[in-house]
C-alpha cells in the first residue's frame, strides 16, 4: 500500500500506489496485467526458483506466502526490482502485520536495477503494512492494477514545444531586462525573473502534445478520489487518516511523457496509467495528471513538494469541499497569488452529495465570490478565466462534465505557453517597483546649464572676465595716457600682480570653492535621479559621487590654465595714432617749458604768449586723449573679458560634462533601456503556433 509508512513511522517510498493484493484479485485482472507487460520482460512469482505461473491459474490464497506482483519495465525499458507482497493471507484480518518478502538473489537473466528501484527494493525490506488499510483495498479493488508508462526503443521522442513570436520575444526581452539589471539590482530581485527564464527555456525543450495538470487541495477535499476516478482505478490511496497522500503520483494518458514527468521528479514507482478506455483514452490523450499531497498538510515536506511542483505545472485543479472552500491558507497562499494564472486554473467542489437542495447553488456561488475577490478572473460567457465545476467523486455526479472540459482544455495544446506567460505576467509585476515610474528619465537642459554655471561659480569665470576687462582698460590707460599720470599710477600700484595672471586663491576662498562644487554635483544628481525607481536612482547618485572625486583640483587647473592669457592683451590698430597724439601732447609742453625758461634766462627774446599757449595746449591735450582713448577701448575691453568669462566657464563645464554629467547620462540612458525591454515583457498577447 502506498504511503502507510507516513502513518507508521516506517519509509513511504518503498510503496506503489494503487496496487491490490494478487492473492485477492479474479483471474481476469492477473490477465489483463499479463496482457498489458511486454512479452519480452521477465516476471517472476512468488520466491526465487519458483516455477512461473502459467496465464489464467489463480494463486493459492491459503499458502501463507507473499505473491509477488509482476514486476513492469520503467520508461526506459528496464524492469523494475521486485517489490514486497501487498499482504499476506492468513493474516489480512491481522491490523498491522509485518509482511516482508524473502530475500532472494536476482536471475542471471534478470537485468540489475537502476539506482531508485535499488533503493525502493532496499525500503520495502523492511516496511510495516497497515492491516486496516489493506483490508480496505483487498475488498474494494475491481479494477486492473495499473502499469507505469512504456515506450519502445524505436518509439519517436514527441515533437517538443513551440513558442509563438510574441512569447518569444517577451521571453528575449525578460533575458536582455535581466542581464542589463545585473549589476544594478540585487540577485533576490532578479532571482523570480531568472527562474522563470530557465523553466521556460526547459519546458520548450520537452514534449509539446502533453499537458500536465496537478491536482491540488487540502486535507480531506477528496482529490485523491477524483484522481482514481478520471483514471478509472484506484491509483491514488483513499482514506480516514491525514494526511493520506504523502508524495505526488502522476498518471499518463499517452506515451512520452517521461521526460516532463522526471521534470517533476516523480519516481518511476509512482508512475502509473489509466485503466484502458478507448473512450477516455482518446478524450484524454496527452494528460499527465499529477496527484499532489495536501497543501495544508502537518509534514512541512508535504507542503514544500507542493510549492515546487506548482511552479512546474502546466495547470492546476484546485480541489475544494464544501468546509474548507473559504480556507484562509488556500486564497491567501496560493489562489490569490496566482491570481493572474487564472487561464490555467479549476477550481472544483467537490462532495456536493454532502449538500442538501439548494446549499450546492449557494455555496458554488459564494466560491465564486471569494474567487473575484481574490482578482481571479472567471471563465464565463466565453471570458478567457478560471473554470469552476461542482461535483461528487464519490458518486460520480459531475465527473463526466470535468473529464470534458479537461479533454477539451487538453486538445488545445495551449496550456504550457498560457502558464509561461502568466509566470512572465508574474515577474514583470514583481519588478514593476524597479522598473515602472511616471516620469522621464532624462537630464533636462536646464538642469544641465545650472550645473555649468554653478562649476563657473565655483571656479570664479566671472570674476576672471572682469579681470580681464580690467587689464585690457589698463593697459589700454598705459599706451595712451599721459607720462605724468603714466608714472604716478605705476608708483601706487607697483604691488599688483602682472597683466595676464591671476592671484592664487587664499584658503577660504579655496574651501568655499570646493562647497559650490559639492552642492552642484549633489544638486544634478538629485534632478536627474528623482521619480527613478529606488535601485536606479541610488545608481544615478553613485555615478554622479564617482565623477565628483577630483573635481575641484581639476576645475583649480583649468582656471589658471584657461584663465587670463599670459602677457599683454592684444593692441588694436587706433593705439599708434592715440601713441602719436599723447607725445605730440607731451612735447608741446616741453617745448613751451623751454621756451619759457629760455626767456627767463635772457637768451630768448620776451614773448610769453606763445609758449604759454603750448604748454597750456600740451597739458590739455594730453588728458583730452587720454579720455578720448578710455571711451574708445570700452568695447574692446568688455568684448576681451566676456571672451576669457566664456573660455573659462566652457572649460568648466566640459570638466563635469566628461566628469558627471556623462556618467549619469549613461545610468539614465541603462534605464531606458531596461524600460524599453519591461515594456516588452509587459506586452499582451503570447501563446503556442
């Protein structure tokens, strides 16, 4: 019997489900079996040397020995080891009889078992049968024991799936999202999107024309009763205790379905098929039912089982009763996250003989309602949704209009794409956080523009362009002044530095300096990172930090590198003749000096009209040019210091540009990227060609 072991204490993997006592069953089920084994695998009956039986002679059942069931070939061929006797007569009204087999040495004939029928064999060495339990079985068991799946050598693989081009490429957009998120976000972010990845990448690679449906609900809702009833035999154990399932049992409808069962990994001995129908065999072709233990079970293996094989199916039938339907676990833990797999959901009451009139109609309907309230979409009127039936396993009502509607939900062979686009669904919803804001993400010019003119700030461009205005005024001043005031000038400011370099910048300055700069990076990365998601804009601030390292002794460097030329301004062409004019000034009062003194002297004749009208015009001449020169040299000065302003704050802004903005360009442009590739995740509209 399978599972006992789960209540007795003793290894539960030593069993095969649904197997019935060979001492108890008609003549017509031992042949049926014989008929359903390869010709070419050996079986043997009984303990070792022991003649075979010939087809159609019953076994004694007062021997008091174990029969031994015909052992069947697994999926690839290879027999299976024999397993221990389902009970022994004599004492089958015995509860908990120890029944082990002899130990017996395999024919030289006999092929050695694989590793999991070794360790099966190496179990059911030593296992407690529950007498109850077998009892049970013994007298309810009218069909045929079930076979595990067979294909021949030559059998050809099934095609394996397809995906259509718009899953595909929602598919190479989540694997381009993630490889650019890498080094962005962490790897538990990253770590749904990944699996669905690869378990969508290995459910392309297995059989197309198979779809497999778990079977799943809580501790007494009757799944396992429906499971041996759209099998047509008691495959899976019924029963009072709980839990009773203790591992998952998948039954195949159609050869080649080893490879997505392994998938699952479900053992070979757990393994079964259906009673042979050709009705329901054609209905049904192509569905591997999987028998899942309680998700509400006491054993936390029980549970984790559950989770794992959910995330591999390709449909799931939630099996309710009429007292645990509005379980809180059921819809908080798994209906409502699942919510958007509604296309590939059932969701079945069962025992609705347990309802009297019309307390099936109310509680059917309020299923319905605490499904919409979990967001379940509902497949009524032709809406793509859940489906939700109402039955009896125990009596049969309901079944056949279950076993339609998964026929039909079989035969579209659309199940498996439906399930990857609702995981892809799924994970595009998990990352929306870091993906999805409603803002732009770009540098605006004007964010741009502030940041240069707060590094010009910073680095004193305007003040150098007055500077430079001022020494070209100077020296403008020096070439057409007059020598007297010429020489005074450069008597009081003889302790200026020289035309053309800048004074070095004292401490307070310098440390003033160094805030501008650290309050313009902090102030773009903040305009440029905000409404961003928090791992990007967290990236955005760390680029912009990273730039700002050695900022301020390169914006130091540029300014007295591209600051004020070194030397004299450039002279334009009216300086010679405003030259020419102040010496002529000049020596009209030198003349009138001399002759002036001259005739103080007595050499010269007394005339004092004219040299006073020399000097006087030499004296006034001299500031009228030099006045004349300063309102001519305005334009040029002003023109030469907004030209050493622009050259310097160009300079600056190109240091940040290469040092912060672009870093932070590029994280801005990555996130369009990953934009652009979440928006193609996102896209609707995916399934199988």
């Amino acid at each position: 019997m399978d599972h006992t072991s789960d209540y007795t204490g003793d290894h539960a993997d030593g069993f095969e489900t649904g197997l019935t006592a060979a001492d108890s069953a008609p003549d017509a089920v031992r042949e049926s079996v014989r008929a359903r084994v390869p010709d070419g695998d050996q079986h043997r009956d009984g303990a070792e040397g022991a003649p075979k039986e010939p087809k159609g002679t019953k076994a004694p059942a007062d021997t008091g020995k174990a029969t031994e069931r015909p052992r069947v070939p697994e999926a690839g061929g290879s027999p299976q080891a024999p397993e221990a006797a389902e009970a022994a007569a004599g004492t089958e009204n015995v509860p908990h009889a120890r029944v082990r087999d002899q130990q017996r040495e395999p024919a030289e004939d006999t092929p050695p078992a694989d590793d999991d029928q070794a360790a099966a064999a190496a179990d059911d060495d030593d296992v407690w049968d529950d007498g109850l339990i077998a009892r049970r079985v013994t007298e309810t068991a009218k069909a045929a024991v079930p076979v595990l799946e067979t294909r021949g050598p030559g059998a050809p693989a099934p095609a394996p799936l397809a995906y259509d081009g718009p899953l595909r490429s929602r598919l190479d957009a989540l694997r381009e999202l993630v490889g650019l998120s890498r080094t962005r976000l962490d790897s538990n972010t990253l770590a749904e999107a990944g699996r669905v990845l690869d378990e969508a990448a290995n459910r392309r690679r297995l059989s197309g024309q198979h779809t497999v449906v778990a079977l799943a609900g809580a501790t007494g809702s009757g799944k396992s009763q429906l499971f041996n009833a759209l099998a047509g035999v008691a495959i899976s154990e019924t029963g009072v205790r709980r839990p009773t399932t203790a591992a998952p049992i998948a039954c195949s409808w159609s050869d080649g379905s080893a490879a997505l069962i392994d998938r699952l990994g479900i053992p070979g001995r757990l393994r079964r098929r259906p009673v042979h129908n050709p009705e329901a065999d054609a209905q049904l072709r192509g569905l591997i039912l999987i028998d899942l233990p309680d998700h509400d079970s006491a054993a936390v293996q029980h549970r984790e089982q559950v989770d794992r094989i959910l995330k591999l199916v390709d449909a799931v039938i939630w099996v309710v009763d009429p007292e645990k339907y509005a379980d809180a676990v059921l819809h908080e833990r798994y209906l409502r996250p699942m919510a958007g797999h509604a296309e590939v959901m059932f969701i079945v009451l069962n025992q609705t003989d347990r309802l009297p009139g019309e307390a099936r109609d109310q509680v059917l309907d309020d299923l319905r309602r605490l499904l919409d309230d979990d967001g379940i979409a509902l497949g009524e009127y032709g809406d793509p949704g859940a489906t939700v039936l109402a039955l009896s396993a125990l009596t049969g009502d309901g079944v056949g209009e279950l076993r339609d509607v998964l026929g039909q939900f079989v035969s579209e062979r659309g199940a498996a794409a439906r399930r990857v686009a609702a995981d892809l669904d799924a994970a595009a919803a998990r990352l929306r956080p870091v993906y999805a804001t409603g803002r732009r993400a770009e540098l605006s010019e004007e964010a741009r523009d502030e940041f240069a003119a707060r590094l010009a700030d910073a680095v004193g461009a305007t003040a150098a362009g007055e500077a430079a205005e001022r020494a070209w005024r100077r020296n403008a001043n020096r070439a057409c002044g007059t020598p007297w005031l010429r020489l005074w000038r450069w008597y009081q400011k003889r302790g200026e530095p020289p035309t053309g370099r800048l004074r070095k910048a004292q401490p307070e300055e310098e440390a003033t300096a160094r805030q501008r700069v650290e309050q313009a990076v902090r102030t773009v990365s903040e305009r440029a990172s905000a409404g961003l998601p928090a791992p990007w804009a967290q990236a955005v601030r760390e680029a912009a930090v990273r730039g700002s390292q050695g900022l301020s002794e390169a914006l130091d460097e540029l300014a007295a590198r591209a600051g004020l030329p070194p030397g004299r301004p450039p002279r334009p062409g009216w300086w010679p003749v405003a030259v020419l004019a102040q010496a002529a000034m000049t020596l009209l009062q030198v003349l009138g000096g001399l002759w002036l003194v001259g005739q103080i002297a007595g050499v010269m004749a007394p005339n004092l009209g004219v040299p006073v009208l020399l000097m006087i015009a030499g004296i006034v001449g001299g500031p009228l040019v030099e006045w004349g020169c300063r309102i001519a040299a305005r334009g040029p000065a002003r023109r030469y210091g907004l030209e050493a302003e622009r050259r310097l704050r160009e300079a600056a802004a190109g240091c940040g540009r290469a040092r912060v903005l672009d870093p932070v360009a590029a994280e801005l442009l990555r996130y369009q990227e990953v934009r652009e590739q979440y928006g193609r995740v996102t896209r609707v509209g995916a399934g199988v060609r």
